[in-house]
C-alpha cells in the first residue's frame, strides 16, 4: 500500500540527520587533531555529507543522535459520497469512484489519514430516522462497496460520532461498523462501545477518540469522561488525535466564540473548551468539524487543534454555496510525542456535480489565515498564503 512511503521518508529525515552530525563531527575531530587543513565550511560538509563514509567509532554517534524522526498526519472534514435512500438518484455517477479521485495521492501520502463518515454504510434496511420536519430531513446510507473508496483513498481512521451515524438506527450502526472492519479502516465516536480506536503503523501506536452532542456518541458535553478516554489512550499510544463534531453551523458561524453554541435548539458545545481539555488530558492533534464551514486552527500547548475542517467530501444533499463548498485537507507533522513541528493546508472546493478538486484560489487557505487572526490572534501559529503551517518565531 501506498501508505508506507511517507514512514520511509519519515526514516530518510533520520538517516540524514545521523550522517549530518557525523559530519560535523569528522570536523570537531579534525580541529582537535590540529590538523593544517584549511577549515572545511559546514556548509561543504553538510553538502558532501552523503559522500561521507562511516569508520567504525563513529557507529556510537549515530546511536545517540539518531535523529527527529517525524509522522504525518492527515485530517479532512465531513464525507458524505452518496445516499441510496431515499433513492438511488441520489448517488453519484460511475459508483462513487469518482467522489476522492482528485485526492486520493494526497490523502495516502500521510502515516495516517483521518476523516469524519458524516451517514452510514449500508446497502439496505435498518430504521431511517423520524424527522420531526420531513422537508429538512436528512438521512444518508451509503452502498457497501464504497467503502473501497475510503480504503483506496488510505483512510486509517474515521469518526462515527457525529448527527447522521444513527440515521438507520441500530441496524445502520451495526452494519456501518462490520462493514468498516472488512476494510480494516478503524473508528470510533461510540459511547460505551466504540470510544476509541487504535492502530498500529511500523511500531508507531496511534490512538483517535471522536466526540459529538448527539445521542449514543461520545459526548462532547462530559469533559471529564473525554479526558479520561484521553488519558487512557495517552498511555496507551505514541500520538493521539481526538475528533470533534461541534459547534453551530454555516456561513454566519465560522467563528469560534469561546462559549457554548445553541443551533436549532441544540447545545453544540464549547468547542474551545472542549479541545482545551482534551489537550490539557494528553491529546495531540484535535481534528472539529459539524458547522459545515472552515473554521480557525491554533496551537495549545504545541499541539494543533482545527476547529472546523468544513465540508471535504458531501455529495447531493449538502449545500456547498460560499464557505460551505471550500474546505482544507490539513496535513500535521509531528514528533513522536505527538508535538506539532510543521504542516500544510491543500485547499479544495467541491461543486454538486463533483467531489473534492485542488482549489486554485486557493479559498480555504485565505478562510484560515483571517479567521486565525480574527480569532487566535495570540497562536503561534503562522499560515502562509502558500499553505504552510509553521510556528512563529
Ligand atoms: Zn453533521
């Protein structure tokens, strides 16, 4: 699979690293011998290092210095690729294989690729949910064979705790679940079932966790549960990233308040809160999505929290007008404790007749830069108009 190349290229950072401080010192060595050669520029060392031969005794040196080895995450927002019910009009052309084309080499490029499965995966039956307003009623199931297209795509990890897992109620939930395991694609988002999950890659431990205000998920509202849910995995994996479906939605709440968010009736949490805690409990990266927008990223404590990745992947019954049909594929490079060193922002936009394409204006980039400095002016995280996500110096 695909997925491995980036833990090799994670490896080459080592690798180089370790030749790098070999070296530098070939040349500390070379002074204290007082040797009568002209002082060879690091720059020329570093330039030549891969020409470097290993002697024997430096063997030690690259055993104590063995380098920032790095990992790749990636998060994308809501995915939604087509739903059979009410009727199979609203599934997309060619069998869905179309919907994550455009990306799919981006998101099997990270370590480990998360996303939010915004319905369920089943081809038939289950209890569809009663709407109390049939004409804003909502429910998605997806053909069972799309999960491949998750699968081809690298998805390692996906969150289930969100307003449509429980649209075909238990039956939905069960088969979704069964049918995720086939692939070997991991989730979570359950309470008292599926609280979290975690997934071994090249002897890295990754454990993900998702919360949402909706029934029979993981609540976004108990900080003290999610932070023990939290803990637990801390001790458990190397890097921990836990999802959230929060927060109100559309155009007119793209910011981040601080507070709790009311949205039809319903406490949508305080998203702001809510990644705090989990932070503050052990988490790594925290990937918000449910306002259908984009929302602000920021650094707590060195760790990277999106607060909304907006819609990535919805076909059909989403609207993607203005805000809504841009969205980021957010690509975090960490430590192996989980600490944020660096990342990359792809921006893509979605139309209705099409899934997620490489956004030439480059929209959610430009979304993220304001509403970050609306809204974290004190972060240290900086966005470049390019994409890059870095800290500030
Ligand atoms: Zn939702």
């Amino acid at each position: 699979m695909l997925k491995r190349i980036p833990f090799q290229k994670g490896f080459r950072i080592g690798g180089l690293f370790g030749i790098i401080v070999l070296s530098v010192s070939f040349l500390s060595c070379g002074e204290k011998a007082g040797a009568e050669h002209s002082r060879a520029p690091l720059a020329a060392a570093l330039a030549a290092a891969d020409t470097v031969i290993n002697p024997p005794d430096t063997a030690a040196v690259v055993e104590v210095a063995p380098g920032p080895v790095r990992f790749t995450v990636i998060g994308v927002g809501d995915m939604m690729l087509g739903t059979n019910y009410p009727s199979a009009s609203y599934l997309p052309p060619n069998g869905g294989r179309n919907m994550l084309a455009d990306v799919r080499d981006i998101l099997a490029s990270a370590d480990i690729t998360f996303g939010n499965l915004e319905g369920t995966i089943l081809d038939e039956g289950g209890t569809p949910k009663r709407c109390n307003n049939p004409s804003a009623c909502y429910v998605f199931r997806s053909p069972e064979d799309y999960v491949q297209h998750f699968a081809d795509a690298g998805f390692d990890f996906l969150s289930i705790a969100n307003n449509h897992s429980g649209d075909f109620g238990a039956t939905g939930r069960q088969r979704t679940k069964a049918v995720l395991k086939e692939a070997g694609i991991a989730f979570a988002g359950l309470a008292g079932t599926d609280e979290y999950a975690i997934v071994e890659r090249n002897g890295v431990k990754y454990g993900m966790c998702a919360f949402a205000p909706n029934s029979g998920t993981c609540s976004i509202h108990n900080l003290s549960k999610a932070s023990e849910i939290v803990s637990k995995l801390e001790e458990e994996c190397d890097i921990v990233i836990v999802s959230f479906h929060g927060g109100a939605e559309g155009a007119s709440h793209q910011n981040v308040p601080r507070r709790s968010e009311t949205y039809y009736g319903e406490n949508r949490g305080d998203v702001y809160k809510f990644s705090h805690a989990v932070v503050d409990a052990g988490a790594d990266i925290v990937f918000g999505h449910g306002p259908h927008v984009t929302r602000a990223m920021e650094l707590y404590k060195g760790r990277l929290i999106c607060y909304s990745l907006g819609n990535f992947c919805t076909y059909g019954r989403f609207n993607l007008r203005g805000p809504a049909g841009i969205a980021p594929i957010v690509a975090v490079t960490v430590d192996r404790e989980g600490a944020f060193q660096e990342g990359q922002i792809t921006p893509v936009y979605q139309e209705k007749t099409h899934g997620p394409k490489i956004d030439s204006q480059r929209r959610a980039v430009n979304t993220l830069i304001e509403l970050t400095r609306a809204d974290f002016p004190e972060t240290e995280l900086l966005i470049t108009k390019e994409g890059k996500l870095t800290i500030r110096k």
